[in-house]
C-alpha cells in the first residue's frame, strides 16, 4: 500500500503543531509518600482504531460499512520511592482480561523517557477556530506563524483558557524513585476485543508492597460517529451515546497542500470548546470532577448531546485534508488502603494508592462514512467472465486518498 505522501507530511506538521504549541503534564519531584497505580483503559474505534493496533484491516473493515472494529488498549503505570536492584511488578489479571495469568511491568527502555524530539519544526501557519455551529465567530481564526513560534513569540493567553481543573496526580518517571509501566519495549501483548477489566487486581512488586482490588467497571463501549454536510458548507458530526461518558470533546485538523513535495503551508486546528481550549489536559484523561468543571466552563460538551456542526470555514481553511476526532470522557475508579476516614478531619496516611480511568474515542474522516458501497461496485464482476475495461481512476487526493488508494478507488 502506497500512502499518500502529503497526507503523511500534514500529519507529521501537525504532530509537531500540537507538541510545541500543547500544555504537558505537571511532574513532581520524587519524594516519599504512598505506592501509586494507574491504569488507563481506552476503548478506539474508526481510524482511531488504527493507531491503537487495529491497523490496515481496521480500516478495511470500518470503509465495508460494517460496524466499527473497535480496539481496547490498556496502559499501566506503578511508582514508589523505594529502590530494588532491578525492578519488576507483576500484574495478575482477572481471566476474562485475556492476557494470561499476568503482565510484567519493568522500566522503561532507554530513550523512551524524555530526549529531545526528532521532528523538523513547522512552517507556515496555523489557523486557530473553536465552537460549534454553521459558521464560525467574528474574530476567528486566530493566525500562529510557526516561524514566530519557534523565536519563543507565543501569543499569550491562545490555550486553555477559563480551564480550572482539579489537583490530579500522576504516576511518572519523574516523580517517582522506582517506575515500571506497561506495555514496554516489544512487549506486544494486546487486550483482545471481547477483554474484560471486571474482577480482582493484584500487583505485586519487589520494590514495594502489594496492592490489590476488585473493579466493577469495564472499558467502555466504541464511540460510533458520522460526518454529514451542513447548511452553509460545514459538517456535522453526530454520535451514539454512552450510558457511562461525563461529557464529550471533538477537535479536527487539516492543512492544505503547499505544492512543494506536498509540505502543507496553512495548517487548520478545530475544537468543539465554546472558548479557546485546544489539546493539553484534553487529549488526556481527566476525572469526572475536573469533566463537569470544564462543562460549566463551556469547555466540554455535557453527556446528553449529540451532535456538533463544524464551521464551514474550517472545513474550507482544511482544502482536502481534514480528520475529526471525539472523545468520550468517562468514569474512574479510586482504592486506597487503608481507605480514606469517613471523617476528613482525621489524618490519613495511606500505604498505597490506586486509580483506573476510562475513555473512548473514535477518529473519522468526513465523507468516508460511505465508501463501502462505492468498495462494493469497484471490487463487484462477473465470476468467469472477461473483465470489461474500467475507466482511468481518479488521482488520490488529500487524507481521504489514504484510504481510497487501499479501496482500489483512485492511484
């Protein structure tokens, strides 16, 4: 499979969009205090699916028309600020998780923590446009030049304002004497589709003492969205509901092709926030509470609603290149041991602490939605008899491309 190389070029400008110009997680110096364990459980459907291992035959299996090949993928992280001459956890699993008796965590490899990032920095521009609706605001976009950017000329006050969310810890390399996380290295051990989180945990781990739980919650069921056109030139994005999301938030990027070995010279950034609130703590995963603070603020869409018109003039600043992206927020599972007083005013001094977060997110590209039938027509002849000639396909064209050019659709 030939992929499209402009496609890959505004992928890889966007990357580097949203690295320099994205807030990073706050880190704490190590220092003593309870064990903590963090698992992520993450449920990706649509392209997102993709990245999150489906890969080519996900694709193939969402452009049939079929249901969404959903992919469930599970990050684990465990820190303390005691030290063993090599580090080693042991999660035990419930059976019907699907990945054996247990998954070794270990520390991280060399060069997966930190390092300077290999990525050319972008140039051009970056187009700035948030809300939902027809058409976009007066005042938007908001221009970055990259070039301004990479001079340390950041615009004050673009991102995550009226965000005020909730102290949150986290488990890292840096804030933590002994780390160890999985998946690690060529560890390529995957959660299967029908795994299931439900049931007694167990870590045990030569650094620190043991924690175990038992969690009622699972991975969340697949987000399954649809583009459609809007009045005015816009798209409008609808999704399923899921009983367990405390809200939602959609983002898309595009750029346009440059004309110079396909390098895109005006790349376009979209969120659904009723205020400037693009990636950082967005893209990650945030606790119910921190959710219904950024619903109130008008940062987050509330878990009753369905669709989001994206502005036509975001669609018309992408040209041909343009992913949107929904991610549906969902529950956490706090232990601790031994648990928190019910008197607050008691101290507490915990031995270990253990949190699971949830989320799902799906990835699509407006207009793709239908493919499957024009799959079936361009693959559909006669069985044993001589193919009639076809007419010359089309160029492939824009993000679009990469999957038509999978279909046999365009060259």
């Amino acid at each position: 499979m030939r992929l499209n190389v402009s496609a890959l070029v505004m992928f890889g400008g966007l990357g580097c969009a949203a690295a320099l110009l994205s807030a990073t997680a706050l880190s704490q110096p190590a220092a003593p205090g309870p064990v903590r364990y963090a698992m992520d459980a993450a449920t990706m459907s649509g392209m997102g699916a993709m990245t999150g291992g489906g890969g080519l035959g996900a694709m193939m299996g969402m452009m049939r028309g079929g249901p969404h090949e959903a992919v469930r993928s599970l990050t684990l992280h465990h820190g303390a600020s005691t030290t063993a001459p090599k580090p080693q956890a042991d999660h035990f699993m419930p059976q019907g998780a699907g990945l054996g008796t247990s998954v070794t965590l270990l520390p991280p490899l060399r060069g997966e923590i930190g390092g300077e990032s290999s990525f050319q920095r972008p140039s051009g521009r970056l187009l700035l446009f948030w809300g939902c609706g027809e058409h976009a605001p007066k005042g938007q976009p908001v221009v970055i030049d990259f070039a301004k950017v990479a001079r340390g000329e950041m615009p004050p006050g673009l991102f995550m304002q009226g965000v005020d969310l909730p102290e949150d810890w986290r488990v890292t390399a840096a804030n933590s004497r002994t780390y160890t996380t999985w998946p690690h290295g060529d560890d390529r051990k995957s959660v299967p589709a029908n795994g299931s989180l439900l049931g007694p945990h167990r870590i045990a781990a030569n650094y620190s003492k043991e924690i175990a739980f038992t969690l009622a919650e699972d991975f969340m069921p697949p987000l399954q969205a649809r583009t459609s056109e809007a009045a005015g030139g816009g798209s409008r994005l609808a999704w399923n509901g899921i009983d367990k999301a405390t809200g939602y938030y959609a983002w898309a990027m595009g750029a346009k092709d440059g004309g110079r070995g396909g390098t895109p010279t005006e790349m376009v950034w979209w969120a659904s926030s009723s205020q400037q609130a693009f990636g950082g703590p967005l893209w990650d995963w945030i606790s119910p509470v921190g959710v219904r603070r950024l619903i109130a603020a008008g940062t987050v869409m509330p878990p009753e609603q369905r669709d989001c018109t994206v502005p036509a003039e975001v669609i018309k600043a992408s040209g041909e290149g343009i992913m949107v992206n929904l991610q549906a927020y969902g529950p956490q599972a706090d232990f601790a041991y031994p648990p928190r007083p019910a008197d607050t005013r008691k101290p507490w001094n915990p031995e270990w602490i253990a949190r699971v977060r949830f989320r799902s997110s799906t990835m699509l590209i407006p207009g793709m939605e239908d493919m499957g039938g024009d799959m079936g027509q361009a693959n559909s002849g006669a069985s044993g008899t001589r193919e009639e000639a076809r007419p010359r396909k089309p160029k492939c064209r824009g993000l679009k491309g990469l999957a038509e050019r999978a279909a046999g659709l365009c060259e």
